[in-house]
C-alpha cells in the first residue's frame, strides 16, 4: 500500500494544478463575455455599466486589429485588479480620438499577446463608450526600459501608444 501513496499523491498534485490552470482559463473566458455584454449595454444606454456587481471597473473602449483579428475591452483604469481582466485606460492620458496621447496598457502574454503579429501599417481601431470609432495607423514598434518610453504627454497630435509590461 505504501508504494502506491507517492504515486496517488503526485496524480492528486497534478490534478489540483490542472484543475486550477483550466479554472483561470475559465474565469478568463467568462469575464470576457461579461466584459463584451457590458461595454454592449455601456453604448446602448450611454452609461458606464459594471461588467459584475462587484467589479471596481468597467469598459471603457475596444481596441481592433482586423488584419490579424485580434479584439480587447478596454478597462477604466491601469491598477493591476484591472489589468488582470483586460487592458487599462492608464488615467490622465486622452481617450481615443480627442487630442493628445491615449495609453492603454497591458500584459505582453495575455490580453496584448497580439502585439508580436501587429505591423508597420497595421490599423488599429478603438470604439469608445460613447460609440465613436477612430482609427489608427501603426507607425512605430519599440522595446524599450519602463523610464526611457519617449512618449511626449503635452503632445497635441491624436495618438494611441498600446504599452505592455
């Protein structure tokens, strides 16, 4: 009987791992659908609507990449209880399409995982709560250190930087 314990209790391991690995896939899959029927409901009232009762954000825009069919809910805010549903409006930046440089923000292996397929030329379009959609046409890619970003924040150009972690 011994000899069978190390070998269940490793299985049991390996279960728990996987079934926490397919419950955050899960959680992920079902804030989306959250996510996408509340910046619906957010447009189609004019107000910004919760994604969950409990949520301490909402949506606030989508971002497009047609060419490469990549789409992502844009989250108010880039606190890392945000970031972990979605990319963040990093606050004081503009909003798409009003002057000035709009940030949004968020990791490089989830929700912006599809930067690495984006190219010179590329359009991104954001469609804002209100229902507005602009568009924009990548004309830069760059890795760079957190403090030497470059980006200008008196810029009175309208443009949108996507940054990651």
């Amino acid at each position: 009987m011994k000899r069978f314990a190390a070998p269940l209790l490793l299985a049991l391991a390996g279960l728990m791992l996987f079934g926490q690995g397919a419950y955050i896939h899960a959680k992920a899959l079902l804030a989306q659908v959250l996510l996408e029927r509340a910046f619906a409901e957010t447009i189609a009232s004019g107000r910004d609507t919760k994604p969950w009762p409990w949520a301490d954000t909402w949506p606030v825009a989508r971002i497009e990449v047609k060419r490469i069919g990549a789409n992502a809910i844009v989250l108010a805010g880039a606190s890392g209880q945000a970031l972990a549903f979605g990319p963040g409006h990093v606050e004081s930046t503009a909003n798409a399409g009003d002057r000035g440089v709009a940030v949004y923000s968020a990791h490089r292996d989830t929700h912006f995982r599809f930067l690495k397929d984006v190219r010179i030329g590329d359009e991104i379009d954001v469609t804002r709560r209100d229902g507005k959609t602009f568009r924009y046409r990548i004309d830069s890619q760059s890795v760079v250190r957190f403090d030497q970003f470059g980006i200008d924040p008196l810029s009175n150009d309208y443009e949108l930087v996507l940054s990651t972690c």
